[in-house]
C-alpha cells in the first residue's frame, strides 16, 4: 500500500480487504492507533469503543477468510465508521453531547445503525455533537468542543463537528451526522470533506434523538463522492419504523455516476454570493461553476428568494419542534434525574421536571425550548409559527418555479471558512446566520452536498450542491465529476 | 419586541424548567433579541397561502395492529435506565396532591 491504511477511502478498503492486502482487524486498529495519537489535539470522539471494533473486525474477517461468497451480502464489511452521537447505539453510550443523557445507554439500534451492521461495518465510537444538534460549531457541546484538524485555533463547524473532524483527520474511512439545517453541509464544509444531506424521508430518522422531526435528516459524511454514494445506498430507503420515511424505491446511485454532465442546467442565485459571504469563498464558487461550464454543463442565473426568510421561519419552526421533542426529558423514565438520588424528597413530580431538566439542559437547549415553547404557546401560535409555516410553503413553491428549468443550484456552503472558537459566544443567532446559505434547502426537504472546491489561508472552502427532492443520484453526478476534475479532496490537514 | 418578566416566568412553567434569576434576565434579552429578527416575515403577504406543516406529501402510513417479536423491548429494556423503578413499574413521586 502507497497510503497509509488510514488513508483510504471505502472504495479503496474495500478492494485491499477483498484482495486480502490487509485485514479489517488490522484496518481498524490502525485507525484507532491513529485516533490514540491526533484525538488529544481535535477532540473528535466522545466514545471510542475500540473493543466492540475489533470484535465486528474479527467477525467480518471471518466471512472474507472462510465464506468469501458471503461477501456480497456486506456491502461495507469490515469497514470502520465513526457515528454522530445522536444516532442511538444499542449497548453503547448515547448523550446526544448532552449532560442530560450522560448516562444514558439505548437498549435498541436506530435503523441507520442497524443498516450499518448489517452491512458489515465496524463501529469505532460516537462522535462529538452540539448538544442535541443545536448549534453550527460543536462549541455547545456539554462535553467539550472539537477542533477543526486543518487548524487548532479553529472551528470544526456543527453540528456533525465531531463527524466531520473525524473523516478530515483520517480517524475514520467515513462518518455518518444528520442535518437539520446545514449541520452536514456545513462542518462538511469546514473541515474539507463530502457531505451529503439526502432528501428528507429518504433516510430513516427512526432511533435518531429527535430534533426538529419535519427537518431532521441523517447522511453519509466521506472522503469522495464515490464513498458517498456508497453510503446512501445503504442507508436509503423505507422503514417500517419511520412513517415519515419516502414509498419512492431507491435508485443505484453508482451507476449515475460517471455519466457526463453535458446539457445539465446549473444555476447560481445572487442572493446567496450576497456582501455577507467573503472574497475568497465566492471567488472559489465562481471558479467551480467555470469548471462545470468546461466539463459541459450550461451555468444560468436564478434568481431565489432571500435566504434571510427562511432563517426566520427556520428559527420559529425548528424551536417550535424542539420544544415539543424535548419534553421527554423528564427525570422519570432515562437520563440524569434528581431521582438518582434515593434520598431525595420531591413534593411532587412537577418539581422533579423542573428541577431535573434545569440541571440537565445546557444554555442552548433552555434558550430554544424556551423560544419553541413561546412561539407555540395561546395568542401567540397565529402570529409565529402559523405564520412560519406560511412562508414555508412559499419557499418552497419558489424553488419549484426555480427547478423548473434548471436541474440543480450551486453556491457557497458557508459565508466563510472555518471560524476561530469563540465565535458563538456574542450571537443568539449565530447558527442560523452561519447556515443562512442551506437553510432554505432543508426547509423545503430538499437534498444537497457540500464539497470542497479551493482553500484560502490553508483552510477548506466548501461549494453546495442541491436540488429537488430525490435527485441525490444528479446532485452526485456533477459533485463527482467536479471533484475528479480539481482533486481537492486529496489534500489532507497536517496533524 | 421585548419580553417582560411575567411573560418569560409563565414560559419557564409551561416548559417545565426552573431558571435561576440570572437566566431569566439573560433569556429575556436573547429571545427578545431573537423574536426581533423574526418579524421580518410580517414584511411578506402571506393572504391565501396554505401553511405547509411537512413536506413529504405522505398521508397516513397504515401497519397491521399486530406486535411483532422484533418491535418490541422487554420490560427490563425498557426500566434499563430509570433511576427509580419498583415491580416492573417507573417510581415517580406524587402527581395528584391530596
């Protein structure tokens, strides 16, 4: 091997494991060799279950050394995943980077875990997350913030941060985060690396700890498209335990992917290269759209509704439902409780939720439940959230006008590359304005991806890719073809 | 739009969570601070619009009223994490007062 094990992609692994130039037990332990030596540095992981890995290693080994034709029925076997910890792990801590679930271990897989196993792939931990995925910086973790591996001084992004800095940092092949407003796309973004965000529905949220369930969509996080498209075949598709999950039947994603993408109209929207978003990051956008035009895609125009509204309606929207998803968390039946306390004597059970879920609930969580609970709450439902879903509802008939001539849109992920730590503290908004460019995407339950198209100050810049709904097979089309043609993802954080 | 303080006591209660005086104060100010930005949706005529509550367009997924083996947790599963739990049943304190 010319790479490092822990430098291959899924596609490469793969290969080298079937062609027996390493095994998966050897695999994995160079990745956790490798998380052993840079997590200290990045702070990527919040559970690192190295023997459970090497125990899926060693069960996958066995079917490639004695029942190689079983092969085929694992399309990840023996590959190392890392997961966001908001996915529930049966049997593996789940805290949801919350201290109100640092105790908490699931007693059932959610499905994009169970469809990971059951392809064969090695669970080397759970990864670093804002806590309840209420944030774009990882910096509301209740544990600690991750830090982006291309620079220590500096943001891995959220809320998947800890995904993200995973894949970047070669501690994983590839991770799996969910997106409930750019918290793929956009540490994707950050720290270097593919993002996908599939149509919602298209992934089931079943055993996902709910945020904001008309938004929330889990999605691969790889090195390459190829990986990427790799990943959603797996994960894609209906699930009996998710009522909310697409009929629509699942494409071959991999078949679409090396198809020329002369005659797809891309379009670009003034409103998303706006004063707000820096120099250097729409330059290296424009740059990419060049590059499409010569690989023979026709570049138009669009014009789209100012993204500004759809962080509004966002805002009250996705409070709204956190309000309501967070109400669960009672002290009664899982998670930190002033029950534990056997001596403790509550008057009633009221003061157990109130007391409990103060304890528990980190600044964040209290400010959105808080806002969620006002927007929702007698004489004002008509004001705000009815009003929100409104504007939804424009939004997206916007972007049905706007794909009606073009295929897919093209723009900055983010309005910069990654920021210095800090940089939440000032701003209640903050979130909402660094994923002001992926927002309206996610509102209308649309699929997009972030990749890496140019870096400034040796940090990554990242360009989105999305679409209407289901068109992940197109969106990945034109990712992968770009990224064959510049070579981005190639380049790797000096750690 | 600012906040008064009765307005964010009566939110701490439907919501089940006690805040301490500072978080009150501060809270008061960030939502205030939130619910500003919000109000440009007022600028935007909304007459006629039907309000989207999700985007799947799926109607009412049926199954079969039937447990399966594999849908269901064991009761100690399900106690697996309480912190108070007495013959199968979660312990909690009172709920109706005398």
């Amino acid at each position: 091997m010319s790479k490092l094990p822990n430098q291959l992609t899924i596609i490469q692994a793969l290969s080298g494991l079937q062609q027996r130039k390493f095994t998966s037990v050897e695999l994995t332990r160079a990745y956790l060799k490798r998380i052993a030596q840079v997590d200290k540095k990045i702070k990527a992981f919040i559970t690192i279950t190295a023997d459970y890995a090497l125990k899926q290693a060693q069960k996958a080994d066995n079917i490639y050394q004695k029942n190689p034709e079983k092969i085929k029925a694992y399309p990840l076997l023996g590959i190392p995943v890392s997961v966001k910890d908001l996915f529930s792990t049966k049997g593996i801590l789940t805290t949801a980077g919350s201290n109100i679930l640092k105790n908490y271990t699931p007693s059932y897989d959610a499905t994009v875990i169970k469809r990971l196993k059951d392809a064969g792939a090695v669970i080397l931990g759970k990864t670093n997350l804002d806590a309840f995925a209420h944030g774009s910086s990882t910096e509301a973790s209740d544990f600690f913030t991750t830090l982006n591996p291309w620079d220590q001084t500096r943001l891995p992004g959220g809320s998947s941060g800890g995904s993200a800095a995973s894949v970047s940092a070669d501690e994983t092949i590839f991770s799996v985060g969910t997106e409930t407003a750019g918290s793929i796309r956009q540490p994707a973004a950050w720290c270097g690396i593919v993002g996908l965000k599939p149509t919602y529905g298209r992934v089931s949220r079943y055993g996902v700890i709910a945020m904001a369930s008309s938004t929330d969509s889990p999605g691969p996080m790889c090195k390459t498209t190829k990986d990427a498209s790799y990943v959603l075949q797996v994960l894609a598709g209906r699930d009996k335990y998710d009522s909310t999950t697409s009929h629509q039947p699942v494409p071959d994603y991999l078949t679409s992917l090396n198809k020329s993408i002369k005659g797809l109209k891309i379009g670009y929207a003034p409103e998303y290269f706006s004063e707000n978003v820096q120099n250097e990051v729409k330059e290296a956008v424009q740059a990419a759209l060049k590059t499409l035009e010569e690989l023979g895609a026709e570049i138009k125009e669009v014009s789209l509704f100012d993204p500004k509204y759809a962080v509004a309606v966002y805002t009250i929207l996705q409070r709204a439902e956190v309000s309501s998803n967070l109400a669960r968390y009672d002290g009664i039946r899982f998670g930190h409780s002033v029950l534990w306390d056997k001596n403790y004597a509550a008057k009633n059970i009221w003061e157990v939720f109130e007391k409990t879920r103060a304890e528990g609930f980190g600044e964040e969580a209290k400010k959105r439940i808080m806002l969620g609970t006002y927007v929702l709450s007698a004489g004002y439902y008509d004001q705000y959230y009815l009003k929100a879903q409104k504007v939804r509802t424009l939004i997206i008939k916007d972007f049905e006008r706007a794909f009606g001539d073009i295929d897919l849109i093209v723009g900055p992920t983010s309005p910069s590359v990654a920021l210095p730590v800090g940089a939440r503290e000032k701003n209640p908004m903050f979130g909402e304005m660094e994923d002001i460019l992926v927002e309206p995407s996610t509102i209308a339950g649309l699929p997009g991806i972030n990749i890496p198209c140019g870096f400034y100050d040796n940090l990554p810049i990242g360009m989105q890719i999305f679409g209407p709904q289901f068109s992940e097979g197109k969106i990945l089309q034109v990712a992968h073809a770009y990224e064959q043609e510049t070579k981005w993802h190639k380049r790797k954080p000096k750690l | 739009m600012k906040l008064s303080k009765s307005q964010v006591l009566h939110i701490t209660n439907l919501a089940r969570i006690e805040l301490t005086e500072n978080e009150i104060t501060r809270l008061q100010s960030l939502l205030s601070e939130t619910l500003e930005y919000i109000d440009i949706l007022n600028k935007l005529d909304l007459k006629n619009i039907v309000p989207t509550s999700q985007i799947t367009g799926l109607e009412n997924v049926w199954r079969e009223d039937r447990i399966g083996e594999t849908q269901t947790l064991t009761q100690n599963e399900v106690l697996s994490n309480a912190p108070q739990k007495e013959n199968g049943y979660f312990k909690v304190p009172l709920v109706i007062a005398k």
